[in-house]
C-alpha cells in the first residue's frame, strides 16, 4: 500500500486489499457511530462486505443504500432522515460515484429540513459539515472520491453541490474493489474518467496543476483501458490510479461540452453517464480541432497533447481516436441505436447544463450544439 497517487497530502492510501485498513482509519478519527452508505448490489459483489466484522469491532454501524443510480433530492431528503435518526459522528461510502456523492451530500446537510435541503442544493449553500467523511470507491471512474462537488437531481434537473467541505477526511483506493464489476461497467466508468481527463486538458477552467493530473490519467487509462475491462486483474491498479488522478484534475478545472450535454441523456433516456458522455466527446473533439485549425493557440497545443497522451495522430484525430477507444470498450455511441428519437435532440440542445458548457474551449450556439448531435445520431 501506498498514499494516494498525487504528491500534495491527501489523506489517504492506494493499493490492492487496502480497505483492510477501513478498521484502524475509523479508529485513529476516534469515530464510534457510523452511517455506512453503500450500492445496493456493489457492497457485496465487489467483496467489500468482508471488511464489516473488524469494522464493528470498533464502531456501531447502520447501513443504508436506500437511493437511485443518479440520486434525487428525495433521496437525499430520505438520507438525511436516516442520519438525523442514527446520530453517526461518522459517514463511511463504499461504492460507484452516486454512493459517494450521496455520502457528501448527507454530510453536509444531515442538520437541515426537507426545505431546507431543496433551497440549499438550489442555490448552492452549503457552510460546512460535522461527521467525518471518509470514501472508498468501488468503480474506478467517477474520481467523487477527489472532488470537492457532488451531483444531485431535481425534477430531472441536474445540479452540482460545490463546498470544499464535500472532500473527504480520508480516501481508501482498493483496486480489488473494482475487479467485479460486469464489462459494461467497466468500460463506462474508465470511459468517464478518460473523457474527465480530456476535458480537464482543454477546459476554460484548466491550470497547470489540473493539466499536469489530466496527463498523468491519460497515461494510466489509455494504456489500461481496455485490459481492465477485458478482466486483466493487475490493470485494475492503473485504472483506479487513473481515475484518481482524472477527478483530481476536475476538481480544479471541472468538465465541459460532453458532460454537459450527458446529463440529459442520461435522466431523459436512461443511458448509463459513461456512456452518456461518450456517445459526444468525440464529436466536441472535431468541432474543438476545427476551430484549433483557424486560431491556433492553447486550444491547438491543448489537442496535440492529447493526441500524443492518447495514440492519435495529430490534434484533428482525436475525436476519431477517442470514438474508437470507446467502440473498443464494446460501447455504442451512435444515439439512434440507444434509443433517442432524432425528435429529442432539438429539446436535448436546449436542455444543456450551461454551468458546464461554459467552460467548453469553444463557444456554441444552441443551434450548434443541434449540428452537433446530429452528427452523433
């Protein structure tokens, strides 16, 4: 085992069967009540319920995972109701990014009410939280475990809570975790934390630091992704150091075009956000090289460091580059044949999150964004 693969002093540790450990962290922080938020299925397959007897040698545990794969404020509201009761000094989450999102969020608004928790996810306020926080991963691509935002729906509206309060006290990274999940899981969770990594590099918001973590996530994914989705067991470390590394470099820069138009596609037609994300992100490339073609600059530097980082040949081929990682990974990106009617794409358009198109590199008109969709149709 080792720490947490980013120089900076993160708590925590990376490596294969370090949940073990889950046990003795609780103990240094002094915890005795904790609420164990977990996947419904994932807690068990992923044999991360091996670890519950140690676990309550040292702490009085209540689990829940009573939500849905893209949580709602119902859940939340549910959560909370389930902490308020238990008192936990503790929020431990064991599982893909909704359980950890869903971890956040209950510890940072396990003091309010129903309305209270609507207003504050609304308009983003969140001044601080009182259980620790500590989060153990089971996918390796959402990277929640390293960012300091957590996503939350209502009435289908995608919102992102931002506090810095929402990173975790402690991070346990355990490839082993990961080594369950089917091959479509697999490949949309490192397809995400590919796709983090590509935005990361050509976002508005990127800085040096962020671009450098993107690099380094490029360079583990690419060469990881598909044997990791193939069931090659020592892959799995690569690509859960990957995805790491891919929420660290959104956590300072944030996501862009394709997560943006994903959010959609995912409450409107149920498409997995792996996937969802994928089916675009290489179209946002093309349309991201073009316009690298005309003006040059960082946009133009930014791809040709992808396209190295990624095996393309040149910036204008790394949407290409990026379609094929994906059909590689056995996904299907044109969204005719998941199952979106040409007729949607005019609303989906509409419908964007513009938190997160703003930070695209390049500015796109609705009708654009349209063009744009048509051409992954």
């Amino acid at each position: 085992m080792t720490v947490l693969p980013a120089d900076d002093g993160r708590p925590g540790i990376f490596g294969p069967e370090s949940l073990a450990e889950l046990p003795r962290v609780v103990s240094d922080l002094s915890l005795s009540r904790l609420l164990l938020v977990t996947g419904k299925s994932s807690f068990a397959a992923s044999g991360a319920a091996s670890v519950l007897p140690a676990l309550a040698e040292v702490a009085t545990i209540q689990q829940w995972s009573d939500f849905s794969p893209n949580p709602s404020v119902e859940d939340v509201i549910s959560g909370v109701a389930q902490a308020q009761s238990f008192k936990p000094d503790g929020i431990v989450a064991i599982g893909g990014g909704s359980a950890l999102d869903m971890a956040k969020l209950l510890s940072v608004f396990v003091d309010m009410s129903p309305d209270e928790i609507r207003a504050a996810i609304r308009t983003n306020t969140v001044t601080g939280r009182t259980p620790a926080l500590i989060l153990v991963p089971t996918t390796s691509g959402s990277g929640s475990e390293a960012t300091h935002f957590a996503v939350v729906y209502i009435d289908k509206e995608k919102y992102s809570v931002a506090h810095q309060s929402l990173l975790p006290d402690f991070v346990i990274l355990d490839p082993s975790l990961t080594e369950s999940a089917s091959a479509y899981q697999k490949a949309t969770s490192v397809i995400d934390a590919l796709a983090q990594a590509v935005e990361s590099r050509w976002a508005r918001g990127g800085t040096h630091a962020s671009q450098s973590f993107a690099d380094a996530a490029l360079v583990d994914l690419t060469s990881s992704a598909a044997l990791f989705v193939g069931g090659d067991s020592p892959s799995s470390v690569l690509a859960a150091r990957g995805s790491y590394l891919a929420g660290r470099a959104i956590d300072v820069s944030k996501t862009t075009g394709a997560h943006a138009m994903a959010y959609g596609l995912t409450s409107r037609h149920g498409v997995s956000h792996g996937h969802a994300v994928a089916t675009t992100l290489g179209a946002f490339a093309r349309v991201h090289a073009a316009e690298a073609a005309r003006d040059g600059g960082d946009l133009e530097r930014n791809l040709d460091s992808i396209a190295g980082l990624i095996g393309a040949d040149g910036a204008q081929q790394v949407g290409d580059r990026l379609d094929e990682i994906a059909r590689q990974l056995g996904l299907e990106l044109k969204l005719e044949a998941l199952g979106v009617p040409r007729s949607d794409l005019a609303v989906m358009a509409g419908e964007v999150n513009r938190e997160r198109l703003a930070n695209n590199p390049v500015a796109l008109t609705e009708s654009e964004l349209l063009e744009l969709l048509n051409s992954c149709w």
